[in-house]
C-alpha cells in the first residue's frame, strides 16, 4: 500500500510542477502580447496565486495518498520517549 502512496505522490507533484509551469506560461505570454513584460507591478500577486494552487494540488494528493496507508509526514514523526 505504501508503494502506491509513493506513486501516486510522484504523480501528483508532477502534475503539481506542469500546472504551475503552465500558468506561469500563461501569464508571459499574456504580458508579451500586451507589450508590458517589463512592468511586473501587480503580476507578483497573480503569480502567487498560481504557486497556492500548485501547493493545493500537491497538499490534496499527498493527503489523499496517505489516507488509510502506514506513511507519516517527517514534521508530523514523533520520537518514543522510551
């Protein structure tokens, strides 16, 4: 089960990278057509915008991978106090 988790982990931050890779695309080449590539006045926002949505696809894999699988987050690993 785990090995599937991994796959479909890999899958995701894939898809996670090619959407952002995309939208970031999108918005030079808007910026080219209009002939403002070199005013990035409001485009910061957008483009963290497009970075929150590739960080939700990668957010809502890795939860739906681990669901019911024996996988833990590092940050989420606790030490025995044994």
């Amino acid at each position: 089960m785990n090995g599937v988790a991994i796959i479909i982990g890999k899958i995701g931050l894939f898809f996670a990278v090619v959407s952002f890779a995309v939208l970031i695309q999108g918005l030079f080449s808007r910026k080219w057509q209009a002939g403002t590539y070199f005013s990035w006045s409001g485009d910061a926002l957008e483009m963290l915008e497009y970075f929150s949505i590739a960080v939700t696809i990668v957010v809502v894999q890795f939860r739906g991978a681990t669901t019911g699988c024996d996988v833990k987050p590092c940050l989420f690993h606790e030490e025995d106090d044994e």
